[in-house]
C-alpha cells in the first residue's frame, strides 16, 4: 500500500464521516459546514488523483458557490438557525436504504472487475476538457444555471410572504372612527370649504 493508498483512504473517511453528519445533525447550518468539509475531501481526493482541475473546480463551484447559496437560502427563508427538533426524526429508514445503496454498487463493482488492473487514460488538459463541457455537455451546464438561479429566486419569493397579498388597511384612518366619533372633524370641514360650502 502506497502512500497515495493511505491519503486515499484518510479523505474517504473524512468524506464519509462529514456527509454522515450532514443528515445527522440537528442544526441546519451546521449541517450546511460539514456539507463543506466533505465536498472539500472530495476535491482531495481528486487531487490524489492528479485531476487538479476537476478539484478546483469542486472547490470554486460546489464548495464556493453551492454551499454559500445553501446558506443564504437558510438566511433568507428565516429558518431556525440554532437546533430543531423536527430535524431529530428517526434515520433507520435512511440508513437502511443508504447500507442497501451503498451494499449494491460495492457487489456490482467488485463482481465487474475483479482483480483485474485498469489502465488509466492520459492525464486530460484544462483546454480538453473546456472544448468536451461547452461542445457537447453545454445544454446541461445551461440547465442547470438555470435550476440554480430558480432556487434562489424562489428563496427570494419564500423569504416574502407579503408579496401577492392585499394590503390591509390601516386602523387608524378607517371609516369607522368618523361614523363611532360622529364625524372626521376638521377633515370634512376641510373638504366642504374645497367643495364651495355645499352641505
């Protein structure tokens, strides 16, 4: 075992740590931090890999981008930022269907390679990989700018709830007050001098 073997398995484990407290914490900004921590062992991990591009991609759009957006959604919609009990529910279901998840694709892996070596390709280019994203995977990138911006729009709208409704009036100059007090007073004889001295 190398030790690139060794580093590997190190961020994998903080990965997974991190993204298991992630659903396990009952505060939802803490949650929102240790989604960070394990986003940035990902892009360790894809340093190990020598894929420098791919990790600072990861850090600068997921780590830099998402998560800060994940948080001004929290900030914005007004969400309990100290702890909630309605996020303590019971996780046997989740946890089952992510052993289960998890169980398959590690049969299914092992079932297809076996022990067999892969060769890796050659190591990809900053300019190859711009030419494969904005060629032919340019429709998704789009796309999912597009889902982007409508999260935040929504957060926006969810952070208002007066937009859309009618304005209540106010109770200080309805027309009950004039009618209890037997008249607006000065307001009407304002109003009838303006009219000429017309009752």
């Amino acid at each position: 075992m190398t030790g690139a073997d060794v580093l590997l398995l190190a961020l994998g484990a903080v990965a997974v740590g991190a993204g298991a407290l992630v659903v396990a914490t009952r505060h939802l900004v803490r949650a929102g931090l240790w989604l960070v921590v394990c986003l940035g062992a990902l892009a360790g991990v894809y340093l190990v890999l020598t894929a420098e591009l791919v990790a600072w991609v990861q850090v600068l759009i997921y780590v830099g981008a998402v998560v800060v957006l994940l948080l001004f959604a929290v900030m914005l919609t007004r969400a309990p930022i100290g702890p909630s009990d309605d996020l303590d529910r019971p996780g046997w279901a989740a946890a089952l269907v992510g052993a289960g998840s998890g169980l398959g694709l590690a049969v299914l892996l092992i079932d297809a390679f076996r022990w067999s070596r892969v060769d890796l390709p050659a190591a990809g280019t900053a300019e190859s990989l711009g030419e494969q994203l904005f060629r032919s995977w340019v429709l998704p990138f789009e796309v999912l700018s597009v889902l982007l911006l409508a999260a935040l729009v929504g957060a926006i709208v969810l952070s208002r709830p007066d937009i859309g409704r009618p304005a209540a009036p106010s109770p200080a100059a309805g027309p009950a007050d004039g009618d209890r007090t037997g008249g607006d007073g000065p307001a009407r004889a304002a109003r009838a001098a303006d009219e000429g001295g017309r009752p």
